[in-house]
C-alpha cells in the first residue's frame, strides 16, 4: 500500500489517549511500526492499547466528517463519548463507544446521501478526514488480520485477557463498517468532482 499519513502510526502510550486525537495518533508506542504481525500476542494490555488507539482515530475522524459535512453538534457528541475510553474500560463501556462511533459512521452516510454542497473549507476539512479515516481503517485491518488466532491466544493468557477477548470479537465488524464508509465517501466524492489522497481507494480496496 502507497504512504499513508503518519498522524495515526500505531499508538500504544496509555497516557496520550487525554489528549486530542492527533496528538495521540502522532505518539507511535512501537517505534512507529503498523500492527501487522502482532495480532498473536498474547499480551491483552498490548491488544487492548491497539484497539483503544484506533477507536480514538475512528471518531476523531468521524468528528471531521461530520464538521465538514455541517453536523457540529454529531461531532462533539462522537468526540465526548470516546473521550474516557482507555485500556481499563469494560465491556459495557467499550460497547457504549463503538456505539456512539457507528451512530456517528451512519449520520455521516445520511449526510452523504443527501450530496451537500461544500464550500473551499469544508471540502479541506472533508478531504483530511478522509485520508484520516483511510489509515485509520487500514491499521484496523492489520489488526483484524489473523483475529482467529488472535482469540485463541488471548483465551488462554488467562483472566486479565477478557475485556481484550470482548474488543477482539468486535474488530472485523468495525472493518467492514469503515469499509463501507470509504466507499461511499468515494462515491461522494466522484458526484462532487472531489479530490481525495489515494489512500482512500487504497483501504476501501484492500479490505
């Protein structure tokens, strides 16, 4: 796959999720490296900093999207409620963020469908959340790679592993969901003569 933005680079620094989204994303915890390969850990700390990381991407590109696209208040709410989510999180509240992530993924599509027309800014801000989902959606499916396995091995690292086992079981549903987010933002775009990075038809085609 050609270069991606570097701002979301694995990020695994507990510390950095208080921060806003970029600023995590800039702060790679394995020497910069993608996730491929590290699914087989049987370290649930490390699987569970991965996917908190990524969910944190999700939304704040998915907050992008909705600015650009003229939902401010969608923005804030997406934003809000992936804010506290950590590597200490419970199964419900994991639940409550990917929930608030897909509300948000499906007011983006509505907004899409509609085909608003952006003026100079808007179509920067789209074209930047774009791309930031596009890596976003492919550090996920890197992640998502080998789940089975992946499973297996958090099965047995024994009791500490459960609320990584509970994110795993959920990770090739997010993948699909930001699949079909990148299609139809690609869609939008080609309607709208936009130009996006090629990272866009780059993930939505590798999944």
């Amino acid at each position: 796959m050609k270069r991606f933005y570097p701002a979301l680079a694995a990020c695994l620094a507990v510390l950095s999720l208080a921060l806003p989204g970029i600023a995590l994303a800039q702060n790679p915890g394995n020497g910069g490296a993608t996730f491929d390969g590290l699914q087989l850990t049987t370290r649930p700390e490390e699987f569970l900093g991965k996917f908190v990381a990524l969910a944190q991407a999700d939304a704040q590109a998915n907050a992008s999207l909705l600015t650009a696209l003229g939902d401010a208040d969608g923005a804030a709410k997406v934003t809000a409620a992936l804010a506290a989510l950590d590597i200490n999180a419970t199964p419900s509240q994991i639940t409550a963020a990917t929930d608030a992530t897909r509300a948000a993924r499906q007011k983006v599509a509505a907004l899409l469908a509609a085909q608003p027309s952006l003026n100079d800014a808007n179509k920067a801000m789209f074209a930047d959340g774009a791309a930031r989902l596009a890596n976003t959606a492919h550090e996920f499916n890197l992640l998502t790679r080998n789940i089975h396995a992946t499973r297996q091995a958090l099965t047995t690292a024994g009791s500490p592993a459960r609320i990584a086992l509970f994110a795993a079981r959920g990770t090739p549903d997010i993948s699909a969901q930001l699949h079909g987010e990148l299609g139809a933002m690609l869609a939008f775009a080609s309607a709208r003569q936009l130009t996006l990075a090629p990272e866009v038809g780059a993930a939505a085609a590798e999944m």
